[in-house]
C-alpha cells in the first residue's frame, strides 16, 4: 500500500517573479505614508526609504547598507547616489550611480531634520521586507504577491512604459 502523496510546498503560493507596483499603487503607499508621518516619527524614515527604493532600484541588501553619508554632505542632500552593489561588488568594481528625484531628496531632508531620528538604527533585510509588508497591508494590496524586487523592478517598467526604450 503506497503512502498519501505529500502536498506540494508552494500549494496555493504565488511563484516566480513578482510584478512591479504600479504608478497608482505607488502614489497611495506614498500618500498613506505621508499621512503616517504627521503623527509617527518612523513613517518619515518610512517614506524616505521607499522613496529612495524606488528611484534607486537597489537590491534589499543595498538598501539596507546605505548610510547617511552615501546619500547627504553636510551641505545638503545628494542628487546622485553612488554605491558599490554587494551582489556585483567582486566581479564588477565600478560604483552603480543613481538619481534621486526631487521628491526623494525632499523626503530625506525632512527625516534628517528630525529630532526622534533614531542615531545608530539599522535595519536587515527582514526587518526591510516586513515595513514593505506593512506598506502593502496599509494599502490594502496582497503581500503574497509582491517581493522587495517589486520596488527594484518598478520605476524601470514605469519608464519602458512610458518610452517602449529598454535602453532608457
């Protein structure tokens, strides 16, 4: 008598790669952060980062390496950001450049002016794919089926989509 066969793993999971947000489920998840961050001191910090996820399509594990100084002098905020992927880092020595929009670079001034900013916080890449989790949840979107690698892929697809230039 043969045993019951097992259930597969990824039964009722959603697999393979997870789809970008797109431009409306962006502008709430940043509007829900605004909101958030009138009376939440970590929602400002929240709305920096996403901000800057999106416009700098990093891994997770970049995200979370970035300091202060890689994205602000003392003179102000970086328009460009410049790091070395952790991915890459070996085989490629070159530093990948990204631009930071005026609404990223808006957001981050405001989160660096704050006075409940934590002075040594650091966040892994669990404690990151919880907060977008959390993001996702607030917006009422199904975290099953986006990835930290929707924010990577977002802001590329928005640009195809609006030039059909995969170059761009």
């Amino acid at each position: 008598m043969t045993p019951p066969p097992k259930p597969a793993w990824n039964r009722g999971k959603v697999v393979g790669k997870k789809p970008p947000l797109t431009p409306d489920e962006v502008s709430l998840i940043r509007l829900l952060l605004r909101q958030d961050s009138r009376t939440q001191p970590a929602a400002v910090r929240d709305l920096a980062l996403f901000n800057v996820a999106l416009d700098t399509c990093f891994r997770g594990s970049d995200l979370v390496r970035l300091r202060v100084a890689d994205v602000a002098t003392p003179i102000g905020v970086r328009e460009i950001v410049e790091i070395r992927q952790k991915k890459t880092e070996t085989r490629n020595a070159r530093p990948v450049q990204a631009r930071l929009s005026a609404v990223t670079r808006d957001s981050l001034r405001v989160y660096l002016a704050a006075e409940e900013r934590p002075l040594h916080s650091h966040l892994s890449e669990s404690q990151l794919w919880r907060l977008f989790k959390g993001w996702l949840v607030r917006a009422r979107l199904d975290p099953a089926l986006y990835g930290l690698h929707s924010l990577r892929r977002t802001f590329p697809t928005y640009i195809h989509q609006q030039t059909g230039n995969l170059r761009a």
